[in-house]
C-alpha cells in the first residue's frame, strides 16, 4: 500500500488551462489525463489525499470522476470546493454538497489542514494553503493558512507559483508533477535530502 498527495485538479475548469498554461487544447481533454494518470499510477489499496480544488464547473460531473478512481480518498478542501469551511454558501445547499462530496472521498477533513506522519516518525502538515502566500493571491484567505510550528507542510493552491518545494513546503499540486500524485516515497525523499 502507497500513500499518495495530490491537490489543484480542478475538474471542470476550462479556465484553469490558460491561466496555469496547462497544456491541453480542452477541459475534457484535460480531465481526461488528470483522471488517466491518476489511474495508471495509484492502485485500489493505496491512499490518496487531496489537499483541495478537486473540480469547478460541473461539480457533480468532476465528483463523479473522481468516485471512479482507485484508492482510498481523503480530501482537505480548498477554496474552490463547496463544502470548504470558508464557503458562505447556505447551509442547507453545504449539506446537500457535502453528501456529494461523500459519495466521491471516503473521509473529508475540515478547518485549515491536518498533521500526519510518514515512515520514520517524520511529521508533515496536510493543508490546502501554503504557510506562504503567493503574490498571485489576494491576502483574504490568509485566515486559512495553517501556523508555522517547524514542520514540513504539503499543501496546494498555489499551482507551482512558489516551486514544487520552497521551505519545508512541498506543492503537491498536479501543476507541479506532471499532473500526477506524488508518492510519500518521493516526499520523504525530499525531506530528507534537505536534512529534514
């Protein structure tokens, strides 16, 4: 069993490709590897977290999708999920998202992130946000950002904007692999090749 991080999918989004110049002519085709790769690289056994922005458009569609991908899912939203804590949406209409938001992740983790540990003791922060913000982003959601307490963090949001790794922060975010989930393998790599 592999434990997987992956974040910034944003299923549905056909904006998404010009403003992070993602290189598919389509949302569908976009979707479509998004979904493949993830496919071909996590197996039925394995965990994937997923620190946020699964899908925007046609949410129900992108939810859908991801229901359809092997693994176990845990997902840690972000901004653009409907059901993220700092959605002003109604809470009748959360409800209703959250359910759908169910039939897709098995566990679904709110307010600003969670810590788990990797194999050797090695602890790392799972948020959406960076503890850094990237000058592309406005300040109000930095409320959301997780406190600095030395660990590393993995996060999203930032769609490569402040390098797969700056800090002790690792983006996950497909942007930044290929469109792919990176392994704890691969990110344990990394901590360790900078002295953890």
């Amino acid at each position: 069993m592999t434990v997987w991080f992956t974040s910034d999918l944003h299923l549905g989004h056909e904006n998404i490709i010009r403003y992070c110049d993602r290189p598919f002519s389509s949302v569908e085709e976009m979707d479509d590897e998004i979904c493949r790769r993830w496919a071909e690289t996590v197996a039925e056994d394995d965990t994937v977290w997923v620190l946020g922005d699964v899908c925007l458009g046609d949410a129900i569609r992108g939810l859908v999708r991801v229901a359809e991908l092997p693994g176990r899912k845990v997902l840690v939203p972000g901004n653009h999920d409907r059901i993220w804590d700092g959605n002003r949406m109604h809470p009748d209409l959360r409800k209703l998202w959250a359910g759908r938001y169910l039939s897709a992740f098995d566990e679904i983790i709110g307010g600003v992130g969670c810590a788990i540990n990797l194999r050797g003791g090695v602890r790392v922060g799972l948020s959406h946000f960076p503890y850094d913000r990237d000058l592309r982003f406005r300040s109000r959601l930095d409320e959301w950002r997780p406190e600095d307490r030395g660990d590393w963090l993995l996060h999203g949001h930032a769609h490569g904007g402040l390098g797969p790794v700056h800090g002790r922060q690792i983006d996950v975010g497909v942007d930044c692999w290929d469109f792919t989930p990176v392994s704890w393998e691969q990110i344990l790599g990394i901590i360790e090749g900078a002295g953890r």
